[in-house]
C-alpha cells in the first residue's frame, strides 16, 4: 500500500518565506532534506504540499522551488477561509481561485 503524505498548514512552517526562497542555499537545504526524508522508493510513500488558494495565492508559484524534490503540489480553494473571516464569495474570487488551480500552479 503506498500513502501520499500531504502538508498543508505550509505558511506556519515558511517554506513560502521570501527570506526562504530567495536564499539558495536555504532552498538546496530543504530540497536535500526533502529528498532524503521522504525516498519513494524506500518507502513506497510520497510527500506532497497543500497551499490555500483563496489565502496564499502565491504558494503555488514558490512552490516550484521544491517541485523537483516532492510528489505534488496541491491548491485548495478556501472555501471555508471565506465564510469564517465573513467575506462573501464572489465570482472574481471564485475565478482567481481556480485560474490558480487551472494554471499548473498545484
């Protein structure tokens, strides 16, 4: 049986920091520690990354640094961020979301 281990949560652990992904060497850390930890072929598992569409709209772009070394990167909606910080869903907001998704951004 194989699992796919999916992070979200991602902005607490700032892999989306500019200080992050500007600095190369910082970046070369995670990718090593990425590929070390988390070996398909070791474990059969994979490792994927989930960011909030509606929120972090930009993750899937920073993202990219880590592609190369992770199974997927996935983009939720944000639905529920929406409704519980009261904004109402709009249709410019609906399609900026899935432009995001629709773009290969995930």
């Amino acid at each position: 049986m194989s699992l796919e281990y999916v992070v979200s949560g991602t902005s607490f652990i700032r892999l989306a920091n500019e200080e992050t992904i500007s600095n190369p060497e910082t970046v070369s850390k995670i990718n090593n520690m990425f590929e070390k930890m988390f070996r398909k072929e070791e474990t059969g598992h994979t490792f994927s990354m989930l960011y909030n569409a509606f929120c972090e709209h930009s993750y899937g772009e920073k993202f990219q640094k880590y592609a190369s070394h992770i199974h997927k990167i996935h983009a939720d909606s944000g639905g529920l961020q929406v409704i519980t910080v009261g904004k109402a869903v709009t249709l410019n907001s609906s399609n900026k979301c899935m432009r995001i998704k629709l773009s290969g951004q995930m």
